[in-house]
C-alpha cells in the first residue's frame, strides 16, 4: 500500500519518515502523538515527527487522491455507499485551527472542540474513510490575523464561512469526479434537511437516502405537510420488519414503512421521491425520518440496506480513533491537521482493505469491532 503513495514524497529521507510515521499509527503504541511515534521510530525527541507534519514538502491532498483509489479499487462496487458525517476532537486553549466551544457528538455536550466533516465509503467487502474537510466557524472566518497565524490557506479565508453540508457536496463531488464507483450518498439529519445538499445530489442523478427531523416538511396534493404526519396515517400492514444487518448487539431489526411522494415535474425521467420510517420495536415512538431518491425501479430492501449503510461511518470513527490515532494528534496548524488525519486515514484503509482480502484478518477485524394524501404505501 505505501508503494502508492511513496512516489508522493519526493526525497528518500521523507519517505522514509512517511512511512515510520505511517507504521507507528499502526503499532501498539498508546497514544499516537509526536512524542512516542518518534519513540516508536527510534528517535530521541519528536523534532523529525514534527518536521514532517508541519514543515516538510508534501502534499497532504496528493495523498488523500490516492488513497481513495486505492479504497475504490479493493472495496468499490455499484452498490456502494458514500456516507457523510463529523466527529469532534476535544482541544485546549483557542490557538488550534477552528477550535471553538460547540456541540462535539464525540464528547455529547459542547466543548472547546475542533470538528471534522468526513466521508467514508461503505462497500459489501468493507468500509474505510476516503475524504476530509476540518469545519472554520464564524469565530475563526472574522479573525484574519487567528487564521493567519493557524495557517489557513488564503483562498480558503476568501471562501468565507462554509456549512458542513457544503463541505460534504465538495468531498462527494471529488469523489464523483475521481470515477469513485458508488450507487448511493447516506448522511444523518443534519445534512439531509439541507435542500441545497438534496438538490445538489438530485442535480447528478445520485440516488440518496438522508435521514431528516420530525418537523421537516414535504410535498402533498394539498400543500405541504410534516413526515410525523404522513407516517402517521400508515395502516398497520405498511410496516415491514427488516433487518439492516448485524451490530454489536446482533441483528439490528426495525420496523419499516416506505411510501412514494407526489411529483410536480421537476424530477428526472425514471426517478422518485420517496419516504422512508423506521420505527423501533421495543419503542414504537421512537420512530426516524428518511427522504429518498432513487430510481423507481428500486425495491424497498434496498433502500432500507442504504439506510442502514449510514452507521458504517460511526464504525469508521472508532476503528480510526482506536486503532490509527485519528484523534491523538498535537498539531495546531491547518496544515498539520490535514497531514495527520490523512495518514491516520491511510492506515485505517489499509486495515480495512486487509480486512476484506484476508479471511484471517477479517475475523479478527470484526471481533473488535465489535385527510387527502397523495403518498402511496409500499
């Protein structure tokens, strides 16, 4: 796997530290910061790790290209999944770019936090990350001098402020453009109420199944009406129990309605809208939300298999954390945030990809992880 990337790095002495780096990431080391990856490689003191992340001549997004071919081509099918979330790193003080105190779904409260916005690609052999964007708040876009010092790149300050879901557009449309083979885009609701994220996936025909809040609206012939109130007029028999595939615990098994929206012409010819709920057994107000889109030839087992695909992320986040150190970084600088993460990111990949073409390896690998309505049931 480092054959694929070596070339990235332009003298031998840099490869070489790329690839003790990449190794340490990948050994049983506690805490995989500077300090014990350069104890790791034999160094007295972390000055070459640090060299390397901060100062050395490499390009963190050459690295990133090739990584996701080298997922697309061991784990990429035309079922595949591109899925799309973030994960908070808990930070002190306010010198790491885009550190700020908000809601860190890592840590479940608000924090002194940096967040990362990812995308993951999710295949029947395995799932590994692909992409990477680090999210800069308003506090940070209205501090030139804060950037300057963080070393946020110019053109990224010009761009202004930029929403996770725009963030996520980026990464999927680079994946897109890389002739990534995918079926579907899956994302939480914090993207899928995004109308502009939904448009921008409808606008390439990519079929999504993005998961949206309570009060979220959608189309009916008499207007506009919330999904808590279309799901609740569905019979009885419109439920189907389905399993999304094991879990920690087992079979995750639903309960499932799935129903077609109404249409007003701007649609692609062949495709559809429709309404996905999943409801829990041993709670039946517990009940999700999905907006779908998809080709009408779709049967409902699939889209429930993409709805459960979205979960493939969160594994991504804690094998990467647990396992490569995405989150045991030090570094503060814009620069040295997206060199760590992307070499944490390639030593996931390769797990994975083992993982999926070694019997032995993947055994191993899953044993730690471990009125009047226009809608039509279906």
């Amino acid at each position: 796997m480092f054959a694929l990337v070596a070339g990235l790095f332009s003298r031998v002495e840099l490869r070489r530290r790329a690839r003790s780096y990449l190794v340490g990431l990948l050994a049983p080391v506690e805490r995989k910061n500077s300090w014990q990856l350069a104890e790791a490689a034999g160094d007295a003191d972390p000055w070459r790790v640090q060299h390397f992340l901060g100062r050395a001549k490499w390009s963190a997004d050459a690295v990133r290209d090739q990584l996701r071919s080298y997922v697309a081509a061991n784990l990429a099918g035309p079922g595949g999944v591109l899925v799309v979330d973030e994960t908070g790193f808990v930070k002190k003080g306010r010198r790491s770019a885009g550190v700020q105190r908000q809601y860190s779904g890592t840590a479940g409260r608000v924090e002194n936090s940096q967040l990362g916005v990812f995308l993951a690609y999710a295949g029947e052999q395995g799932r590994a990350l692909i992409d990477r964007e680090l999210y800069l708040p308003e506090s940070w876009i209205a501090d030139r001098d804060r950037c300057d010092d963080a070393g946020i790149p110019d053109d990224r300050w010009h761009q202004g402020v930029l929403t996770k879901p725009r963030l996520a557009e980026a990464m999927i449309g680079r994946a897109l453009a890389a002739g990534v083979e995918a079926g579907w885009v899956a994302a939480d609701s914090a993207y899928g109420r995004d109308g502009k994220f939904r448009a921008f996936l409808e606008v390439r025909r990519m079929a999504y199944v993005v998961e949206v809040p309570v009060k979220q609206t959608v189309p009916d012939l008499d207007g506009k009406r919330r999904v808590d109130t279309l799901i609740g007029r569905a019979p009885e028999e419109a439920w189907h129990r389905v399993s999304t595939g094991p879990g920690v615990r087992g079979e995750r098994v639903y309960d499932w309605a799935w129903a077609t929206l109404p249409t007003f012409g701007d649609l692609p010819a062949g495709f559809v809208r429709t309404l996905l709920a999943r409801r829990s057994i041993d709670d039946p107000t517990d009940i999700a939300y999905y907006l779908c889109f998809h080709p009408d030839s779709v049967e409902r087992a699939e889209i429930v298999r993409v709805a459960g695909a979205r979960w493939a992320i969160e594994e991504c986040f804690q094998a990467a954390k647990n396992e490569c150190g995405l989150d045991h970084y030090q570094v503060r600088r814009w620069e040295g945030w997206y060199r760590h993460i992307t070499m944490a990111m390639l030593a996931h990949a390769f797990l994975a990809v083992t993982a999926a073409t070694d019997p032995k390896a993947h055994a191993s690998w899953e044993d730690s992880q471990s009125p009047r309505s226009a809608v039509s049931w279906r």
